[in-house]
C-alpha cells in the first residue's frame, strides 16, 4: 500500500514542482571571487569555487575583463565587478628544517 500523502485535486502538481508562470522567483546568487592566476601567459580565475578564464561563462555570465585584482562580467549588457578580496595569512618556517 502506497502511504504518500494523496493530493485532493489529481491535477495538481507534487510539492515544490511549479508552473511556469508561478515559479518563484530566483535569488540573487553572490558570487566570490576567489582567486587570480596565471599559467603559460593566461589568466584564470576562480569564482564561487569555480575555474574561468576570459570569453567563458561563469553562472550565466561572460568573463569579459581579469585584471590584478579584479574581473568584469558581463550579464545581457548589465556589468558586474567582482574585486579580490586581500587576505591575511600567516607563514611559519618549520624549526626542524
């Protein structure tokens, strides 16, 4: 015997399926820039744990620009700048060495 709630009306879809004109809207997704590299004179990137370089998509939008610190996405004309965040970190030489 099946033991999933039935639904009253049969033609109503399953919980969390959605019709196209009542899908919830998406949230905004932030993107991190992570990371700035180069290997064999081309730049890539690394955003939201992702690798990009310039000309891919990075979550639907075009990697146009990398510079130092900083990469420009493009999204349908609307531009986004992402800025390497500077992190401190601590080196230790190693006693034993």
């Amino acid at each position: 015997m099946d033991n999933s709630p039935s639904r009253l009306n049969p033609f109503e879809l399953p919980s969390g399926i959605y019709s196209k004109e009542n899908a919830p809207k998406e949230l905004p997704q932030t993107l991190k820039l992570q990371a700035i590299f180069e290997i064999k004179g081309k730049h890539i990137v690394t955003i939201s744990g992702e690798n990009f370089m310039k000309g891919d998509f990075a979550f639907g939008k075009k990697v146009i620009n990398i510079s130092n610190n900083q990469v420009i996405l493009d999204a349908g004309g609307q531009q986004e700048i992402l800025t390497l965040e500077k992190t401190r970190f601590h080196i230790q030489k190693d006693p034993k060495k």
